[in-house]
C-alpha cells in the first residue's frame, strides 16, 4: 500500500511529533469549544483510562512479540 511505503520513512522523532501534535490539537478544541470542555470534564476519568488501555494494546503486544 502506498501510505505503508510512507510511513516506513519516517522515524521514532516523525512518530512523536505526531503524537505530540495530536495531543495538542486535542487541548486546543476543548479549549475554544465549551461543549467540549464540559463533555470532557462530565465523563469520569476511568473511562478515558479504559479507552487508553484498549488503545495501547494492539501495539505494545506487537512490539513485544
């Protein structure tokens, strides 16, 4: 696939800018939104928790296997 030919290019710096960038796009929405904002503050932290551990998995158990 064309974008695995891209994505292979980039190394582990390219990968945590994106990451970073991701993360601070996300502050800035729910700092100009006020509906944002209330959503993120009315949703109980376990659940963003839960959402971060089913994320992460698939690629820590690849990384290790």
């Amino acid at each position: 696939m064309k974008l695995d030919k891209k994505i292979k290019k980039l190394d582990v710096a390219d990968i945590a800018l994106i990451k970073l960038s991701v993360v601070a796009f996300v502050l800035f929405v729910i700092t100009i939104w006020p509906a944002a904002m209330n959503l993120v503050h009315g949703i109980h932290w376990a659940w963003f928790l839960a959402a971060f551990i089913i994320l992460v998995a698939r690629p820590v158990m690849r990384m290790y296997k």
